[in-house]
C-alpha cells in the first residue's frame, strides 16, 4: 500500500524537507514549525536528515513499512526515527525511546468564543480524523462522554480532516468554518483565538530510534535530548518533559 497525502489546495511538500541522503525521521504532524528547528541543530552539527511531518497514524504505517505519496512523488524509504504518541508504539520494536513533550488540545475559533466542547454543535466546526489523528480520537472520546452525539456532530455537517494541521487553520482564515479542534501550539502558531474546555485533554510525544537505524540516525537520536532541541519546541508552546544533555 502506499499512504497518499496529497492534499488539493493545500503545498502538501511543506511536510517533508531536509535531505533524502540523510537520516530518515517521521514525525507527527502537530510539529512541523518546530521540526524546522529541529532540522537546523542536526544539520549545525554535521547531521544531514529528512523529516516528515505527518497524521501519527500515518507516521505508524510509515514506521511499519508503508510508502508515501505526495502527488506525483513516491517516498519509499524506512524511517529511522519516529516521533508518535507513546501509545502508537505499543507493538513496533525499538531500541530506544524517550517521552520529550506535552501538548492540549483546544478549540480554535473566529467571531464569538466557543466555551466548551459541547458548544461545537452551534458552529461550523471542523475535526481531526480520530482514525489517523490521536488528537481526532481524544476530541471524540471527550465529546462523546461529555456531550453525547458524536455522530450526530458529523451528520449535522463538522467537516472531517484528512490532514488536520494544515486544514483546519487554513479553513478558518479562508471563513469556511468558524471552529475548529487543533493543538494550542498551533494556535498560537498562526494567531488564532481559542479556548481550552474542560475536562483538559493532554497528549504526550515520544522519539523512538529503530533497529534498522544508521549509526547517524544513533547520534541524531542522541541529539534530539539536547538542550538546544528543549529550547526549540518551548519556543512553540510546547511543555518539555523528557531528559536533556
């Protein structure tokens, strides 16, 4: 099989950049902007990469051996190092991996604030896919068991991502919806106003380097605890959590 993340509209090759002669790394996708950092700190220190910044649920397929497309361009390459909630490395062999953030969840909104998950159900509201997005399933769970009517929120018109951190902030600055489910980096990222409802929603993120890794894909591994990677994600929003050298 291959993964198609073409996305109309939308510069799709904004989600992989780096060298293709290097180390090779997915990342789930609520990163990208700080992934560029990321990106800068290995290549300062000698270490050529290619990183793609994807669904986590998409980057778990990658992991397991699944190409990607992105229009007319095929990548087929394994990667070394993959960056996914800890829960999607629960079956995928590693040799190593460490928890380094944490995130919430929020709502992202234009015109009148939107309180609470429940108030979705008056706007045009847009939300990640809970099949590739781990950000989609938490919003589903919280909604189904605090407001009830999941499905009803899609059959009443939510929009439903296939990429969600490029859509639903795109969608909003277009006026196609007027809410939307994204992570608070993102939020603060492209300057939208949002809310964080209760109950909170957290999600974490771990590195995890592979057995098939390079001995450049070890010492980029290595890297990724420094504090100059630290200082980069906090620059974001993101709360560190993992171990530093």
């Amino acid at each position: 099989m291959v993964i198609d993340i073409t996305l109309p509209g939308i510069n799709a090759l904004e989600d992989v950049l780096g060298d293709l002669s290097g180390v090779k790394i997915t990342m789930a996708g609520n990163q990208w902007f700080a992934a560029r950092d990321v990106l800068r700190i290995l290549n300062s220190s000698g270490i050529k990469a290619v990183m793609e910044t994807i669904p986590p649920g998409l980057a778990r397929r990658r992991v397991l051996g699944e190409a990607m497309r992105i229009g007319g361009l095929v990548l087929d390459y394994r990667p070394e190092i993959a960056s996914l909630p800890p829960s999607m490395l629960a079956g995928i062999e590693v040799i190593d991996s460490f928890e380094y953030v944490e995130n919430d969840v929020v709502i992202a909104y234009t015109g009148k604030p939107v309180l609470t998950w429940c108030g979705l159900r008056d706007r045009r509201a847009a939300i990640p896919n809970p099949i590739t997005e781990g950000i989609g399933a938490m919003f589903a769970k919280a909604f189904h068991e605090n407001c009830g009517g999941y499905d009803e929120l899609l059959a009443e018109g939510a929009f439903l991502t296939k990429i969600h951190h490029r859509e639903i902030p795109a969608l909003i600055n277009a006026g196609i919806i007027d809410a939307g489910i994204v992570w608070r980096t993102e939020a603060i990222y492209w300057g939208l106003n949002y809310s964080a409802p209760e109950p909170r929603l957290v999600g974490r993120l771990a590195m995890a380097l592979m057995p098939w890794a390079s001995g450049n894909a070890g010492l980029a591994y290595s890297m990724l605890k420094s504090n100059s990677v630290k200082e980069a994600y906090e620059k974001y929003g993101f709360r560190w959590v993992g171990p530093t050298t």
